[in-house]
C-alpha cells in the first residue's frame, strides 16, 4: 500500500518513470538485432548396422529395409 500512497502523492514522478522505462524499451528494440530468416540447424540422426561377415546386399536386405520401415513410422522427420 505504501507504493500506493506514494504513486498517488506524486504523480509526475510516476510519469517520468514510465516515460524512462518506455525509452530505454524503445531503444533497445532498435538495437536488437533481428534475423528475419535465422539459420536453424535440423536435428539430425545416424544409424550405422554393422554385421560381421554378411555381404552388403544381405545387411541391406536383412537390416536395413526393416530399419527404414520402422523408421518410417516416426512423426516428425524430413528426408
């Protein structure tokens, strides 16, 4: 209440405090910078399939197809 009383009392002083507050607000609007187009790094994920002693066309045939099916699946992704 006393912050009240105070702000009731002296009037002009509140408005040259929101006068300050506003000015220093537009000033450091104008000097923020602004990107109107930020670079953005994508997440990005690997999946590396090893099996020892197979041929690429049976890891391929084997993993890989059923990895890509199920990652598929995932809501979200680009290719």
């Amino acid at each position: 209440m006393r912050l009240v009383d105070t702000a009731i009392k002296r009037p002009v002083s509140v408005i040259v405090g929101v006068l300050f507050i506003a000015l220093f607000g537009l000033i450091s609007l104008f000097r923020i910078p602004v990107q109107l187009t930020p670079d953005v790094d994508r997440p990005l994920i690997t999946v590396s399939t090893v099996w020892p002693g197979a041929s690429p066309e049976e890891v391929e045939q084997e993993i890989v197809q059923r990895q890509e099916e199920q990652l598929k699946s995932v809501e979200g992704q680009q290719r």
